[in-house]
C-alpha cells in the first residue's frame, strides 16, 4: 500500500523488545503492564496520557498545547504528497516531524525514555486523538508480536480486529485494528476504536502513528486520520522527496 523513500528494510531481530501496550492493566499497573509510575517509553503509546505523571526520576517536563509550525509537505512514506481532505493541515511538529493534522486539534507531548517525545493531537471534545511515536522494537511486526502476546496484560474489553502486513518490498509497515472499552486518561465514549499502524520511515527508524475515536459512530474516521496522517508524514532530520510512486 505504501512505499518508504530510500527503501528502508526492516531491521534485524530485537536485541530488547520493550512493553509496548495501549490499553490500561487490571492488576495495578499502568497501561505498558509496568509499575504505576514508570516514565514513559516511545514504544508505549498510552505513555501519553496526560493525567500520569513521569516518574520522580523524570525531569522532563509535559508539554501541552506548545505550538508547532504549519507548513507545506513534500513528501510522504509514499514519496508522494497528496491532497489534504478539508478540515486538515500539514504540520511541523516540535519533536521534527512533519505530519498531516485536523486544523486547530490541541497539542500534547510526554517524554519517552527513546527517541522522540509521545505526541498526541485531540479534537476539542477530546473524543478523536492522533499519536505518533517512535518504536524501539527492531520491526514493526516484532513490536506487535510483543504487544498481542500473553505475556502482555490486556484491559478488559479489548478486542483484535485484524492484523495486516503491508510489506510490499519497499514499505515495511503493519496495521492493527482493535476495539477497547476503556482507554486510560480519555474521556468515556463507550468502546474506543483504535487504528494504529507501526512503519519503517525515511530515515530507517520505526514509527507508529495510531488514531483513536468512538466505535460507534463507525471506524471511517479512524482509519481517514491514520491514512492522512500517514500520508504526509515525514520523520525529523529528514528531506523527504516528491517520488513516483502514488499511494
């Protein structure tokens, strides 16, 4: 489906797979199945939630709402840069990103123990929610490997919809689908449906970007978000061209 400029290949198998888990535990741990406290890590997206705080050890601080720059992209994982849906905008973001973004969603970032800072984008209800996140898994398929096995706490109430591969010999990426009746720190909108695609970007490193809403009022806006976002992403220190290849 996607193509990655320079052809990024998946790395080799993990060395350390680091908890990688979006839902909150049952059993007095934190949404990663780590102690309640523990400082985020760029694997783990619910590190974002705003209303957990780092660890004592953290001296980072929580940023909210710290303002990033709009700009034109020109490129994408695709090489291409398409035209943004209304209501969108491309966006530089302070971590060195760039990423498409609904117009005007609040901004907020929590420190990650690797690479990038955990960024979320909300709508103003706070019902829709944008994150993009470094992995430090090697792969994107280790790092849902770790994220859907046993040994990884679920909540109650989360449901795997599909798991798709989208290697095609120049994008390496997967896509996870799933349903959750809660997500820690959001608001209760009944069951939460989650999009959340892990990738090999330009510059070789994996990335998630993962886009969170209300199951019922249908899964098209989710996968719309992801898919925008996705399509106008390109990771910090990184010229990303205007290549060939549509998406």
């Amino acid at each position: 489906m996607w193509s990655v400029l320079g052809g990024a290949a998946v790395a080799g198998a993990a060395v350390a797979l680091v908890l990688t888990l979006v839902l909150p535990g049952d059993d007095g741990t934190d949404d990663r199945g780590a102690p309640a406290g523990a400082s985020p890590t760029a694997s783990d997206p619910t590190a974002s939630d705003p209303t957990a705080p780092p660890s004592a050890s953290d001296t980072s601080t929580l940023r909210t709402g710290e303002p990033g720059t709009p700009t034109d992209v020109s490129g994408s994982p695709s090489g291409t840069a398409t035209a943004l849906p209304g209501g969108y905008e491309p966006y530089t973001d302070p971590e060195g990103f760039t990423v498409a973004r609904p117009a005007g969603w609040v901004r907020d970032a929590v420190p990650s123990r690797y690479g990038i800072d955990v960024v979320n984008y909300r709508s103003s209800d706070g019902e829709l929610r944008l994150q993009v996140y470094q992995v430090e898994e090697a792969s994107p398929e280790a790092s849902f490997e770790l994220f859907l096995s046993d040994d990884t706490p679920k909540a109650d109430g989360f449901r795997k919809l599909s798991l798709q591969n989208l290697d095609d010999g120049d994008f390496t990426g997967s896509r996870l689908e799933y349903v959750a009746d809660s997500i820690k720190g959001e608001p209760d909108v009944g069951t939460w449906h989650v999009v959340d695609e892990r990738f090999v970007a330009a510059d070789g490193e994996v990335y998630a970007i993962a886009a969170y809403g209300a199951d019922a009022d249908g899964r098209d806006d989710e996968r719309e978000l992801l898919l925008t976002a996705l399509g106008h992403f390109c990771p910090p220190d990184t010229t990303c061209g205007t290549g060939a290849d549509a998406l």
